[in-house]
C-alpha cells in the first residue's frame, strides 16, 4: 500500500458473521488460538480545529493480544464495550501527538462523521506490526464501527492466531477450503 487510502482497498467486503462462526468449529479448522473480525476504512478523525485522515481499525481487545499492541496510557476496549457498541476508542502514538500535542488524549473525546468517540487509550510509538502501522491508526470495536460509521455487516477481514507456529500451513489450507465453502 501507498497510502491510508490503498490500504484500505486491500480488504474485502464479503466476510460475514457465518464465516467467523464457521472458521470457528473445530470441524472446519482445527488449531485455531485466536480470531478477530475486523473492519478497516480510511476516513477524518478531528478534536478541537485539528483534523486529519487517518485509518480507522475495528476490531476487538484480541488484536492487541495478537499483535502485541497495548495502551501505555489508559485502557483498552472490552467485550462488553463490543456487545454495547461503545463509543470508544484507542488512538496510536501519532494521532495523539497530532490532535493534542503534550495533552493528555485519555478522557478526550475526538470527532468522526459527526459522532464523538471517548479515548480511553493511547498506545506507545510502535511503528508497524504486520500490515499496520499502530502508530497512525485509531481502534475501535468492530461494532461500533459497523453501526456508527460504515453502516455495514460485514467485515473486511479477519486476524486469525494458529496454536503453533508449525500447523500455520494446515490452518491456512482450512480457512482457505471453509471461507470458499462459507
């Protein structure tokens, strides 16, 4: 990718919640740890008179688990946050610096299409982890960017964490064979 915006067209628009259930049976893929849906859009993030275009990544508190990602400051999103499409949010280390420079973000509240969003966390300079760049994105629960801001219910994609290292290539294969058949 170029770019936020070429980022973002990398993803699909075709996983619904019947793929992230069928992934889920063992009868279909056998050794997965981890799964998280995920809903990515480039789109304006602004508090006070500062704006910027930034990605908007929503997802569950298991992408900073499998990425390793986690607030330095504040809090993460929690499933019950995801259940009530919270309007939450935790920001990378760039954003922050753009939108409030030496402020503290935590307890802020910071503007996308015309609906506020609580920070409640800010995340260490990270730089980029797998195709992410955390220091430039903003996190959200995946259903609270489906009901607030695409309007959509589907997801883009889908972070999946094997057991091992060593069945990466089986579990790959599975998910393949199951999302064709899904």
């Amino acid at each position: 990718p170029q770019g936020p915006s070429s980022f973002a067209e990398l993803f699909t628009d075709s996983l619904k919640q019947k793929d992230i259930d069928a992934l889920l049976k063992p009868s279909n893929v056998e050794g997965i740890n981890e799964l998280t849906p995920e809903v990515i859009l480039v789109t304006t993030v602004s508090y006070g008179n500062e704006s910027l275009r930034t990605s908007i990544i929503g997802s569950s508190y298991l992408m900073a688990k499998i990425l390793d990602i986690f607030p330095d400051k504040g809090t993460y999103f929690t499933d019950e946050d995801i259940r009530q499409k919270a309007s939450v949010v935790v920001i990378g280390s760039k954003i922050k610096e753009k939108l409030f420079g030496d402020s503290d973000a935590v307890g802020e509240k910071i503007k996308v299409k015309d609906r506020l969003y609580r920070v409640i966390g800010t995340l260490p300079k990270k730089g980029q982890v797998s195709l992410f760049n955390a220091d430039d994105m903003v996190v959200m629960p995946y259903t609270t960017v489906q009901q607030y801001i695409t309007g959509t219910n589907y997801f883009n994609s889908i972070i999946v964490q094997a057991e091992s290292e060593e069945i990466v290539p089986r579990v790959v294969k599975e998910i393949k064979l199951t999302l064709r058949e899904s």
